[in-house]
C-alpha cells in the first residue's frame, strides 16, 4: 500500500513539474506574441481534448468586426429552421472580433499557445504570425527557451540564497601511520572542509577533491566529530603511494551533510546564471552520446532517460533525498528543455526559426512550398515520437529490472 501511495505521489509530482516547465515554455510564446500584436487564438493549460473555457480576452484595439455577408445555407437546411439559425448565429459571431480563447484541458502535461497563421499559410490578417516582421517571428520563438533559462535560474538563485546542503567527507577507516591517525581521527569523523573551503552538495565537488588537490601541502581541516563537535586541525598532507589510501589516510568514504551554505545575493546570483549556464550546455555532450549510440547499436541501453525514466529519477531524488534536491532537478530539466527546444529540428522552436529563415532568402525561399513546410513539421512530429516509443521501452525496462540501470 505504501508503494502504491508513492508511486501515485511520484506521478502527480511528474505531472506538476513537467506541466510547469512546459506552461512556462509557452507563456513565453503567449507574453511575447500578446507584446508584439501577434494575435493570440487560444491559450491552454494541457492539452486536448478541451474540458472547459476558463475565459475570452478582450478584443484588440486595432480589431474591426468584418462586413457580414450572409453565407449560403447547407443542402438540405432549411431557412427559419432551428439549424438555420444556429449556423447564421455561428456565422455572426466569426465576423465579430474577440479576444484569446483560455482553455482548460484534459491532458495534464503543460500547455500550448495557438497563434493566427503559425501554420505558415497566407493570412489575410494583418495582425497574423504569418504577416509579423521576420525580427518578430524569431523574437517569439525563441521567447519559450528564454522563460525556460529564466526559470532556471529563478530556482538556482532562489536555493543559493535560502541554503545549500553543505556536503561533508565521511570515513570508516584510519590507516595507521597516516596523517588522519596522527591527528588521531577515528572512523564516523567527516571531514567537513578543507582550508575553510566548504561545498553545496549540488557543486559537484566535496572535500575528497580537496584533500588530493592539496596532496603534500599543509592544509586546516574543519572536522566534525560523532559526537557533533567540530573542531578546526593543521596537518601536512603525505604524497600517496599507489598502495596507500590517499593524502589523509582514511577509506570507506561517502558524501554526507553537515549543514547548509547560504550565500549573499550577488553570489546567489552570480551562481544561480553559472549553474544554468552549465545546466543548458550539459545535455550537449549527452545528445552527442545518444546519437552516436543510436547509429552503432540501436539496441544498447541509452544513457538518457524518457518521460518514465525522468519520472523514477524524481521519485527516487524525493523519497531518498528530499524536496530540496527535486525542486534543483526541476531547474535542470528546464535549462535542459530550453536546449531541446532551441535545436534546429522540426517541430521544435529552433526547427521552426530555421525554417523560417529558409523562406526568407531572396529566391530561394520561395521554392519552399506550404505542402513541403508542413510535410517537414509532421514527419519532424512522427521522428520525435518514435524516438520518445524507443527511449521509454528502456525506461520501463530499468524499472522493471533495476539492476539494468
């Protein structure tokens, strides 16, 4: 029953952050387009099939009601009928101008924005993103992989300032004669920083890299004690030998808290944009990986997750590690999302700004047809899915087998 209560805690919380990512992805296309008199058609929170109009915006200043002329009726209907005046009515209101459409939708993963000719078709609207300005089309576009970044590092900027999990080095074996054991520490001691140098266990680092770095030197070790003291010790570091353990002398080592670091706003800042920095470009060397595993054995374990696998990982990150560490995994997984969406494939934001440029060199660009457009976006559409099929077999496969991971 437990399990089943976790697992049901773990999918509304894959739900909840995918869903934000997402929103925000498209809040930005939705901000962006409203700012730059793009019209907007509809905004909805998940995704079809609809469940309810939350709200219709008002009607741009510039929007004029159309000339109604009365359209003919079906075959078949006749004039005065119930039908008849329900088709003349539906007719009415498409000539009169109103604003974007706010929808509540079934499938709880995200959003999507819906502008006036983002299909690439001629429209005679003026105010249509097939009519924007160039500048403007690729503004918009891009406005979803900036709110993504932004959101990033909103979340690492906001953890750097409330505290960081300081991470300690723990140890369960003293060699004798080393320079732990002249210090006289004692297995369950942490090695908590090295000459002062204290880590966030979201840093990569701990004191281990330290205490190598420093191998032969004289360094100030902050040690904390079984039984909660701390105290500050000098010792010189040995130069290892291939059979001793390390500069210190200790073994059985694993990373444990020992507090929490918080840092100033420049510096919450200043590492909040690093962190994202590095955030966005990680997922690089990993997609170079990937590819080149697809293309020499199709059938080997990716080394990247899908929709299953992301969501055993913040399962495993909550009920291991807490909700600190799964709100840090949300800022990677955004940064991570605005790097997808800027690659230049279609259907993505970056496929979509490439094709656009396409169509705008002179000559060139007007070879591009609209058939050839949106054959590009679908079988784009049709890739990204196998892709997704392909990845969440293994994903089901590691939580299946565990020991497949």
């Amino acid at each position: 029953m437990i399990g089943l209560a976790q697992a049901a805690i773990t999918l509304v919380l894959f739900l909840v952050i995918l869903g934000a990512i997402v929103l925000i992805h498209e809040l930005g296309h939705f901000v962006t387009a409203r700012l730059a008199g793009v019209r907007v058609l509809e905004f909805g929170i998940g995704f079809p099939p609809r469940a309810k109009v939350i709200g219709v915006g008002k009607p741009h200043p510039d929007d004029v009601a159309r000339p109604l002329v009365a359209p003919a009726l079906p075959p078949g209907m006749a004039p005065g009928s119930p039908e008849a005046q329900q088709f003349l009515a539906a007719a009415a209101a498409s000539a009169t101008p109103q604003g974007t459409l706010y929808t509540l939708n079934w499938l709880p993963i995200g959003g999507f924005v819906k502008l006036e000719g983002e299909d690439g078709g001629d429209s005679a609207d003026p105010r249509s993103f097939a009519n924007a300005w160039l500048p403007v089309k690729l503004i918009i576009l891009v406005a979803g992989v900036t709110m993504n970044l932004l959101l990033a590092f909103v979340i690492f900027t906001g953890i750097a300032m409330t505290g960081e999990p300081q991470v300690g080095l723990k140890f369960g074996v003293v060699t004798p004669g080393s320079p732990a054991a002249q210090l006289g520490l004692v297995p369950g001691d942490i090695v908590a920083a090295v000459d002062g140098q204290r880590h966030s266990a979201f840093s990569g680092q701990s004191p281990f890299d330290d205490l190598k770095r420093d191998a032969g030197q004289p360094v100030m070790l902050t040690i904390r004690h079984a039984d909660g003291t701390t105290e500050d010790v000098t010792i010189t570091l040995r130069v290892p030998t291939p059979s001793e353990q390390g500069a210190l002398g200790i073994g059985q080592l694993s990373a444990t808290p020992v507090g929490t670091i918080t840092y100033s706003v420049g510096e919450a800042v200043q590492l909040g944009a690093q962190r994202t920095a590095e955030a966005f470009t990680l997922i690089v060397g990993g997609l170079a990986d990937l590819g080149r595993s697809i293309v020499t054995d199709p059938t080997a374990p990716p080394q990247a997750s899908g929709p299953v696998g992301i969501a055993v990982e913040l399962g495993d990150v909550l009920w291991g590690l807490g909700p600190l560490y799964v709100l840090y995994m949300a800022g990677l997984l955004s940064a991570n999302l605005a790097l997808v969406n800027a690659l230049p494939f279609p259907p993505l934001d970056g496929g979509r700004m490439l094709v656009i440029l396409l169509k705008a060199i002179p000559r060139y660009g007007t070879r591009i047809s609209l058939r050839a457009e949106r054959l590009t976006y679908a079988v784009g559409f049709v890739a990204l899915f196998t892709f997704l099929i392909w990845i969440t077999v293994f994903d089901i496969g590691r939580s299946v087998f565990p020991q497949a991971r």
